[in-house]
C-alpha cells in the first residue's frame, strides 16, 4: 500500500515538473511582428541580413523581401525591442528605416551589395 502511495506521488511529481517547465518555455504567442525597411541589393544581403537577426537572442523568424527591401521581423518584445533590431540591421551595414548603416560594416559589404550596386547588374555569379 505504501509503495502505491509514493508511486503516484513521484508521478505527481513528474505532472507539475513537466507544467513548470513548459509554463517557463517564451511562448510563440507573445511574439510580435515588425517591418523594417531596409537598404538590401540581392539574395545575398537578404541570405547576410536574415543570418544577423536570426541570430540576435529575441527574434523569432525574419524575412525580406526583395522587391521592397523591406524586412519582416518576429521577434519577443519582452526579450528585444525594435530599436535593438535596427541596430542590428545596420550594424550588418544596411539602412534600418531612419537609422543609417555603420560606415565600417557597410564598407565590409561586397560592393556589389552597397546601395544601388545592382545598377551595374546583378550580385550572383561573381
Ligand atoms: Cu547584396
């Protein structure tokens, strides 16, 4: 009888331990979105910008978009905010809305990547 007892006990246990834990876990539905125009040539910025914030410790998912240049970001506001983000944009050396890209990163870019490098053509195939 006993053993019973503290058999379904340690199952208790488990029970609370596993809500605990998943009660801790950020969930996805706090997240909030934000878009972010950008400075973005090709699919190489877009492949280098979306590593940068994919990254960054507080954003969900991002995606740009080309034809635009605007960048989508889902990100946890209670772990990043959107200023941090566009910092993080342009530290990868690209213009995040008002915000202007670091000189140094954005001299770091292939030149084909800075701002209308696509007027000679295009990035790929270099
Ligand atoms: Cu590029």
């Amino acid at each position: 009888m006993k053993t019973i007892i503290k058999n379904s006990l340690l199952v208790l246990l488990f029970i609370s331990g596993t809500i605990l834990l998943q009660s801790q876990r950020p969930a996805d539905a706090t997240a909030t979105s934000i878009e972010i125009k950008t400075s973005a040539e090709c699919t190489m910025c877009k492949t280098r910008l979306e590593k940068a914030l994919n990254l960054t410790k507080g954003v969900v998912e991002s995606n740009l978009d080309l034809k635009t240049r605007i960048v989508t970001v889902k990100y946890l506001p209670n772990k990043i905010t959107p200023a941090k983000i566009r910092d993080i944009i342009s530290r990868t050396g690209y213009d995040a809305d008002e915000v202007k890209a670091r000189p140094g990163a954005y001299k770091r870019l292939p030149e084909c990547c800075r701002k209308n490098g696509m007027s000679g053509g295009s990035c790929e195939g270099k």
